[in-house]
C-alpha cells in the first residue's frame, strides 16, 4: 500500500491512503490520525489501511483526485532521523573534495549522522536558504521507516522490522561541512531541514526490485529540466539497510517512526568513478560528487552549487515507466525571515 499525508492545518497532517497509480486517496484518519499513529500501532492498524488500500483500487470506497503538492512530507516531523552513507564511494570523493583522506574502515563499519527531525520540508515546497554562499548541494537517497527495534538488534530483526520506503533530498550545506566536521562534532548547521517523497510505500509495493535490504532501481535525479542522475539505488551500496539499522541500534533502541537513510546514491563506472550523463554514465545523485570527478579531471570544478531559482526533482520509477513513490520537486529560494 502507499500512505501519504495531506496538510489539514495541523503539524502532523491527516493519513491518506494512495492509489497505486497515484491519482487518488481515500481518507484513513479514521483508523490512525496521523502516519506515526499508525507506526504507534502497525500491528493492529496495518491489515486495515491494506484492506482499506485493495478497497481503492477497486472503486469500493470514497475517493478525491490525489495532487501532490498537498502532500506533507509522509512524516512531517519524526522522533529519530538518521542518514548513513551506504555508498562508499561517494564517502571516497567527497572526503577528497575537501582533502580528508578515509580511513579503510569506512569500507567494513558504517558511518551514520544523527540529523534533524523536528520540521521536515513537503516534497513540493521551495528549498530556503538566506546565503547561496552556503554551498546549496542536493542528495538524492532512499529511506525507510522501521518499527520497534531493541538496542542490540541483529540486521535480521531489523529487516523484519522495515515498514515503508520512501526517497528523501538531503539537503547538505557544502562550504559549512568543512569547517563544522574539523570541530570534531560533527554537522549541525550544515545539515538543514530535508525533504522527504510525497508518499511512502510498504515494501511489497516494490515487487522484486526490493530484495529486502536494497532497492533495485534507478534514482532519477533532474536539475533545472535536464537530468543529472540516473544511479541505481541497487548497485555499489556497500551496507544494505539491515546492517545500517542494526548499527544505528547498537546502543540504543529505535523507536516506532524511525527514519534511517542510505546516504548519497553512487555509482561507479568499472574501476573508476561516475560519469556524467552526457558522456554515457549514470551521472550523479548530488552536486559535490559531480564537482569532485571535474577537479580530478581538470584541476578545478565548474558545476556550481544550487542558486536561487534552481530547481530540482528527484523520482523513482518502476520496471514499468510509473512513479512508485511521486516527485520531490523543489526551488530554490532566498530565505527573507519569518
């Protein structure tokens, strides 16, 4: 099934449930208010919202034209936001972007930050920032939403505890990182509020593309109406999220409502790093990388950071050609205060 949240006025919106071709919704407040009351008691209410999903898509129930931009982020604030950085190489280039070398561990242990949570942006609404100095990059990645995990949960338990999948723009501040991380504290400022798909998806949504711990499909990255990335969420992703939730649960539990990311989609081409689009490769699912593989190239990067009036979308599509999870389509816009 695929759930979204409509903005009603209130924080935490109303839960919809969304046909499979995205044109419709049928109200499911009655079952759960809000997608975290529904995580709050999956047990329970998910047999419901599927019964309520398969009654949709065969007209058997009450249902409005689906638009997307009244679509909150599916969780439009949640208790725990954690992103790791599955895709090692993208580890690798953006490391020597601002000359820090990796340790080898980076390839057999994890690496995950603890990000923001308390206001997440709606896939539709405008990125704002007050300073395009700030170095605006986008990163294109697929979350998921996990259950009840204890502390000390094995990747096992934590596959079984994957709810839903959604896509997520990590907005990163790129000439704010440097500085922060050499506090040895790491980000906080760089790491502005992100914005998540208009709908999540349980995983049986995804058919064989989901094996259970990666999702096998390209990411389609666009900017400004061309594209920039088409990487596979499926390839080169060095920790599938089972062992990226059982590491963010090694000392603690992880609540109901959980978000853990993949990091930055990468790809590489044979032994070496992408290439863009227009010479044959899959591209790039952030700027940073981009700019990376040009200073390796050239001596210096001539891909800017995101401007004002930039626009980004970022989509995946099944085997088929349809949008599973809709599009974050954002512009970028000067932030002039409250």
């Amino acid at each position: 099934m695929k759930l979204a949240t409509l903005r009603n006025g209130k924080r935490d919106g109303r839960l919809v449930v969304v046909s499979r071709d995205l044109t419709r919704f049928t109200d499911a407040s009655f079952l759960a208010p809000t997608l975290q009351a529904a995580l709050d008691d999956w047990r329970r209410v998910s047999p419901h919202l599927a019964t309520l999903a398969e009654s949709l898509e065969h007209g058997a129930v009450p249902a409005d034209r689906f638009h997307e931009h009244d679509a909150l982020s599916p969780l439009p604030r949640a208790y725990q936001w954690a992103d790791g950085s599955a895709y090692v190489n993208h580890v690798e280039l953006v490391r020597k972007a601002r000359g820090a070398e990796m340790p080898a561990s980076f390839w057999t242990d994890p690496l995950i930050y603890q990000g923001g949570s308390d206001a997440f942006v709606a896939a539709r609404d405008p990125i704002l920032m007050a300073d395009e100095a700030w170095g605006i990059d986008l990163e294109g990645e697929v979350t998921v939403i996990v259950d009840d995990l204890p502390m000390g949960a094995t990747p096992d338990q934590a596959r079984e505890a994957i709810r839903l999948v959604m896509l997520v723009n990590d907005v990163t501040l790129r000439a704010l990182t440097g500085p922060e991380l050499a506090k040895g504290f790491g980000f906080f400022q760089s790491k502005p509020s992100s914005a998540f798909s208009p709908v999540a998806v349980t995983p049986d949504e995804l058919g064989d593309a989901w094996d259970g711990g990666k999702l096998h499909l390209p990411l389609s990255v666009d900017l400004n109406g061309k594209p920039f990335g088409r990487a596979n969420a499926g390839i080169d992703m060095t920790f599938d999220f089972p062992t990226l939730i059982a590491h963010a649960a090694r000392t603690r539990p992880l609540s109901a409502g959980a978000i853990i990311g993949s990091g930055t989609i990468s790809n590489k081409d044979g032994d070496g790093p992408g290439k863009p689009i227009a010479e044959g490769g899959v591209g790039y699912s952030c700027i940073a990388e981009r700019r990376m593989i040009e200073t390796i190239r050239s001596g210096e990067p001539t891909t800017p950071f995101l401007r004002f009036g930039d626009t980004v979308r970022i989509e995946m599509k099944d085997k088929a050609g349809r949008s599973i999870f809709g599009a974050i389509e954002q512009t970028v816009k000067k932030y002039e205060g409250s």
